[in-house]
C-alpha cells in the first residue's frame, strides 16, 4: 500500500508544482502585464518580465539553445531519478521539483518564446514559482548527495 501511494504521491506533486507555475504565470500576463508592475511590501512587489535569457540576464534571447538545454537536463533528471532517487527521499524529490520547475519554464520557452518571471523582491532578478521549485530542488538534492562524495 506504502509503494502504491508513493507511485502516486511523485507524479501529483510533480502535476502540482507544473500547474502552480502555469496558474500563478497565467494571473501574471492576464493581471499584472498590463500594468507592469504592482507593490504588496516596500521590499516585495510582483514586476512583470519576459525573459528571454537565463537567470540574471545571462545569455538574452538565446532561447531556442535554452530549449534544448532544458530538455537535456529533463533527460538527465529523469535518468538520475531512476538511478539515485530509490533510497533517497532528498534525491529523489529533489529531482522532482528540478523537473517540474524545468518543465514549467520550457513550456514557456516553448509556448511563449520567453520565460514569465513576476516575483520581484527588488534585491534579486524577477523569478517565478518554476524557478523556486528548481532553487529549492537543487538545494535538496546537494543535501541528500552530501553523504555520498565522502564513500
């Protein structure tokens, strides 16, 4: 029974991270592009952004080597999963959230021609929720892979 719902659990939160990222995208071209931008905090405010780059600028309409970047990287995770991703739940659904986030920015990529970025804390570039899924994957993946340079 514990199997069964883990076969479940991984894809749900993988459809959940996806379709947060696309929900909360969709309320930024509908809402805030045009308006450009709109503050909640002095230090927070939700800033309307296409980029057509990677994080901080780097690599401005280059998106057609993103998109085959990305897709790269999704074989790659997905390949890592089914090999480390077993034994260790910090690996495993570390991987998760860097394929789901991924997969949330290349459907942009794809769709758009450039990422939707809307979270703006005014000392940082704009970043969406597909961005902070593959921050705080990654940083869960370093985590479980810790232990494993040192065998």
């Amino acid at each position: 029974m514990r199997k069964a719902l883990s076969a479940f659990a991984a894809p749900a939160v993988f459809l959940a991270i996806f379709f947060l990222d696309r929900f909360t995208k969709l309320l930024a071209i509908e809402r805030l592009r045009p308006i450009s931008e709109f503050a909640l905090l002095p230090f927070f405010h939700l800033t309307y952004v296409e980029n057509t780059g990677a994080a901080f600028g780097m690599g401005r309409r280059q998106n057609g080597f993103f998109i085959a970047l990305t897709a790269a990287l999704l074989v790659g995770v997905f390949y890592l999963r089914r090999r480390w991703g077993a034994g260790n739940p910090w690996v495993k659904w570390g991987l998760l959230a860097v394929a789901a986030g991924a997969s949330g920015n290349l459907y942009d990529r794809i769709v758009y021609g450039h990422v939707v970025d809307f979270l703006d804390f005014r000392v940082w570039p704009v970043f969406n929720v597909a961005d902070s899924a593959i921050t705080l994957g990654a940083a869960s993946l370093a985590w479980g892979l810790r232990g494993e340079a040192k065998t």
